[in-house]
C-alpha cells in the first residue's frame, strides 16, 4: 500500500500511524479505544468499525470537556463549603484548567483521526 502524501494535522496524535501506512487504521483504533470507558471497547459495532468508535471517542471527548468546565467554574464557590483549604482550592483550579486544554487537544486529535478514517483527509 502506497504512503500517503497527505500532510499531517499539528494535531494528528503521536501514537497513530500516518494515514496510508501499513496497520494505520489498527493504531488509530487502539488510540481511540484508550478515550473511551473499557466497557465500551469490546462492543462488536464499535471494534469492526472505526469511524464509529472515533464517533464515540468524541462524544466522550466533549462531555469530558463539560464537565471539567463545570468543576473549573463552580470550583470557588463550591470547594471552601467543603472545607477545602485555599492553596487545595487553587491548586484545583489549576488542575481543571490544564484539563480543559488537555481535552480541548485530545478533541482536536479525534476529530482529525475521524475525518482521517472516514475518508476526508486530515489537513485543514
């Protein structure tokens, strides 16, 4: 099978192949398979298909986001009625922030390996 001349997305993730190499499409769905609750990841459908295990990687993807936003934006005001105290408070914020923007690229990631699968290139 010939490589692809495709240029990759700054997004393509690391440990999925180039589109067109050999076994590319198994290493894209073991990377979205490691997105997705275990339980999800033996269901006949989502195994003989990719592009809708990658469809699933972003649903959960995005309801990821959501709620790591929620937890940044309700953070203050939630967090001391626990008893928190204010450096485990900041801190949290930090770690919520940083999450939003990690899964903010992991979105990126699937959505470029979904159009990668599905046939529609990956530069944009």
């Amino acid at each position: 099978m010939p490589l692809t001349s495709t240029r990759i997305s700054p997004d393509w993730p690391c440990q999925v192949k180039t589109p067109g190499s050999y076994d590319w499409e198994r290493s894209a769905a073991k990377w979205l398979r490691e997105l997705i609750p275990a339980r999800y990841a033996s269901y006949p459908a989502l195994i003989r298909h990719p592009v809708l295990l990658a469809r699933h990687a972003q649903i959960q993807v995005q309801q990821e986001i959501r709620v790591a936003r929620t937890a940044l934006q309700t953070a203050r005001a939630e967090l001391p009625m626990l008893g928190l105290p204010e450096s485990v408070i900041e801190h949290t914020i930090k770690l919520y922030a940083a999450e939003v923007l990690q899964l903010q690229h992991i979105a990126r990631s699937v959505r470029v390996v979904t159009e990668a699968l599905a046939g529609r290139g990956t530069s944009r």
